[in-house]
C-alpha cells in the first residue's frame, strides 16, 4: 500500500475566496463553514458545511462563496495512487456526521501544524492523517452533502475558454478576441462572463498564467529570459519582464537569483 504524499496545506477563508482552478494533484476540501457553490467542468454542485469534497486532478473548477459571513475552508493538495478515492475515477462527496467533525477538524489543524514547521518527519506524519481523512471520506461517501443545481449556462462558454488558454497560451498571437470567437461571444460579454466566474479579466488571467509558466521554466530549466518568453506566449522581453514583474513583484533575473540563493542557504 502507498501512503499519499502531500503537496500543500491551507485554510482558505472570507468571501474573497473564489475563482477557477486546475490542479494536476488530488485536492481535499472540507467545508467547515459557510456553503459553497463548486462548478466542476460540465456540473454544478451547491456544497453545505461539514462536507468533504475530493477533487480528482486535472479536474477544471470554479468555486465561489454563496453565504455572507463565518466562510471556511480546509485544503489539502495531494498524491495518491492507491486508494479507494483514487480508483474511482471520479469526484467524492461525503457528509460528515456531527460526531465526527470534532475528529476531522482535530486531523485537519495537526497535518496543518506539521505542515507549517516541517520538522523531522513531517511528511509521514502529514502521509499519516492524510490516510485517516480519506478513510473517514470512504465511510461517510454515501451520505452525500450536496445539491445538484441547475449548470449556470455561462459557465459552458468560460470552462470553453480556459481550456483554449491553457492549450494556446505559448502563442503570442492569442488574444482576447480570438478567445472570444473561440466561444462564440463577442468580446464585451465574454469578458463580463469570464470575470464574473474567474474573478479577474481574460488578459490578466492570461498574463498570470504566462508568468505561472515562466516561473517553472526559470526553476527547471538553464534556459535564458529571453527564450523563456518565447516560450511563454510573450511577444518580447520586455514585455515579459513588466508582466513578470507587475505579477510577482520582481523581474525575472531577480526571481531566479533569489530561488537559487534560496536553496543555497
């Protein structure tokens, strides 16, 4: 048996908390205040408290607040290659019962703890309750906490854009107009419709999902600023070096002399 391995640890809180999201590992969300609405690809789902959500990767979601105040959520990013969750193939939904979720919180706050400190050991012990939480979601699965809704019909046509984004991004002749014809939408609509659900504009999601990429190839490749770029969709240096920095808060040069210090130290 494989112990998953955990990539990330957080609690997201407030009505700030929404927008669209594509994770290439497993994520656990366990709502432990407020409901929620998740959009995930071509279904809509209206998620109470207390229940846990197990998204699978690469699964393309919008998520939004649907309550006011007391907004909460526990996140956990993860690996996992030999669970129950994991063989389904498909999203889980469980509601926990009320004397369980003094249990979940109590797991959530210790993997958080470990997390934070990284001491000796951490990542087993994290391994360790990660495996106890998806037990507790395998056991408590058939008591769904969600709601099917009717699919918002704008979400169609934003979902349609963000995957021709991420397919098209390293093209420098992509724009927001071509994005819109992609869709059928002339370009004021859709970038009313697309920030409604992505909470920014189509051209700053564009531009942070270039810097995203260019992030990666400036850790994981000896390639120079130049050529990364290119490679990025950036119709020039310049250009790649103003977003770059307007994103992040340094050029690119600085960015990699200080991971590279970083990991030095």
């Amino acid at each position: 048996m494989f112990l998953p391995e955990v990539r990330g640890v957080r609690i997201n809180e407030g009505p700030s908390i929404r927008g669209t999201f594509l994770d290439a590992e497993y994520v656990f969300h366990y709502i432990a205040a407020g409901e929620w609405e998740f959009l995930l690809e071509s279904e809509q789902y209206l998620v109470k408290p207390h229940t846990v959500l197990i998204l699978q990767p690469n699964v393309l979601h919008f998520v939004r607040p649907l309550s006011g105040s007391s907004l909460v959520q526990y996140v956990i990013h993860f690996e996992d290659r030999d669970s129950a969750i994991a063989a389904q193939g498909r999203s889980a939904f469980a509601l926990i019962p009320k004397g369980v979720r003094q249990q979940v919180s109590a797991l959530f706050m210790s993997m958080y703890d470990e997390w934070k400190k990284q001491g000796n050991g951490a990542d087993y012990v994290c391994a360790g309750i990660m495996t106890e939480l998806l037990g507790l979601t395998i056991r408590h699965q058939e008591e769904a906490g969600h709601e099917d809704t009717p699919q918002h019909p704008g979400w169609v046509h934003v979902a349609n854009a963000l995957t021709f984004i991420r397919t098209n991004y390293s093209d420098p002749e992509l724009t927001i107009a071509g994005i819109a014809e992609h869709t059928g939408l002339s370009v004021p609509y859709f970038s009313r419709l697309f920030k409604q659900f992505a909470g920014v504009a189509p051209i700053v999601y564009l531009h942070r999902l270039r810097v995203e990429k260019a992030q990666v190839l400036l850790v994981r490749s000896e390639l120079n600023c130049s050529q990364i770029a290119e490679a990025t969709g950036f119709s020039g240096i310049h250009l790649f070096s103003k977003v770059f920095k307007k994103v992040t808060g340094v050029s690119p040069l600085g960015w990699r002399k200080r991971l590279y210090s970083m990991s030095a130290g």
